[in-house]
C-alpha cells in the first residue's frame, strides 16, 4: 500500500539526497522515495519481493535495485544522507549469519551501516513495540501469531525459534547508548506498516 509511504512523508528530509533502503520489500516506500527525487540504493534479499519493487519503480532512474542479504554486502563509506530499516530489524537474528543474540544481531547491522553515513546522516528504524497496546490487550503477536508471544519475552516455541525479535524503548535505549548513537523515538498510529500519523516525542508527551 502506498500509505506505507507515511512512516517517511512526516520527516523533514530536504537535505538529504542519498538514500539506502535494507529490505525494500514490494518497493512502495522505494517509489515513493524516487518520486521525490532521492537517489535510492534499495537492498532486498527475497527474489520476489526485489522482482516487484523492480516493476514497481520502472522509470525511476535515481533507483537501483540489488538482490541481496545486507549482511553480505560491503557499503561505501560515507555516502548514504538516511539508511531505512524498515520492518528489518525483528529478522536481524535470523539473517546475521552467526550464533548472536537478537540484541548483538541488531547492533551488528546498525554498526555496518553507521560507517556508510555522511557527516549528519541519519538511520530511521521503524519496528513493532514489543510492548505495544494491542499486545497488552492480548492482540496476537505479528510475526508468530501467538498472544504474548512477545510481551512474555519469546518463549521457545515447539516447532523452533524463528529468529524473530521486537524490542520496548527500554532495550532500543540500552542499545543504542551502547553505541553511542543519539536518537529520537517517534509513534506512528495504528503502526509503522499502515501510519495514518507520525507523533513525535513531544507530541507524545502534550496535553
């Protein structure tokens, strides 16, 4: 859907001209980042998915589409404005290629991509809150299908550990100061697959 677009439609990113997308998917937030003129190197490592976000952005000549796990490439340094994690984040312990908690997996991919950044540059990473309402309310978790899966610290399940993980502000804090990385957290609603509006901290936080 094109409103998957708006997780990035309510930033300010006028100064910004180059652009990596890890995990384009079917390509809408990659067309829409083309539309505006940004130049998009778009990563996607299902065959699928990268053949039609391919077809989605035809035309676009500022986008380059590869087929590929991020965790296999090497990245330029210094050239990316804004890295996307798009719905990318929950599967780092699933694609790193290593024996890594979800944590060390997450901050892996994070700190491949923090050298490809220009002086300013910015990673967005939008993902489910483990803690999110619908969960507390009992909502089933949306990667597994399961109540509480995530609320109750991902249990193993019987049929394996599918490698998936969501974190709370709390853990994305923890990690991120590890790094020494600054951040802000914005709240998309209902979420970040569907936003219907971005509310940042301080909206957040007023009357």
């Amino acid at each position: 859907s094109p409103l998957r677009a708006n997780i990035v439609r309510g930033l300010t990113l006028k100064d910004r001209k180059t652009v990596l997308e890890v995990g384009a998917g079917c390509g809408a937030i990659t067309r829409y980042l083309g539309d505006q003129g940004f130049r998009v190197d778009a990563v996607e490592g299902s065959a699928t998915r990268a053949q039609m976000a391919a077809l989605r952005c035809q035309g676009l000549e500022g986008v380059s589409l590869v087929r590929a796990n991020i965790n296999d490439l090497t990245l330029p340094a210094a050239t990316y404005d804004l890295v996307l994690f798009v719905g990318v984040l929950e599967y780092a312990g699933r694609f790193s290629g290593g024996d890594f908690s979800a944590e060390t997996a997450v901050k892996k991919m994070l700190a491949q991509a923090v050298p490809s950044l220009t002086p300013g540059g910015v990673i967005l990473v939008a993902i489910e809150n483990r803690l999110g309402a619908k969960y507390l309310c009992g909502f089933p978790e949306d990667h597994l299908g399961r109540p509480w899966a995530g609320v109750a610290g991902y249990p193993k399940l019987l049929d394996g550990d599918p490698g998936i993980r969501t974190f709370d502000s709390a853990q994305w804090v923890n990690m991120l100061g590890s790094m020494a990385l600054k951040h802000r957290f914005f709240y998309p609603l209902p979420d970040y697959k569907l936003p219907q509006a971005l509310i940042s901290e301080d909206g957040a936080s007023a009357p």
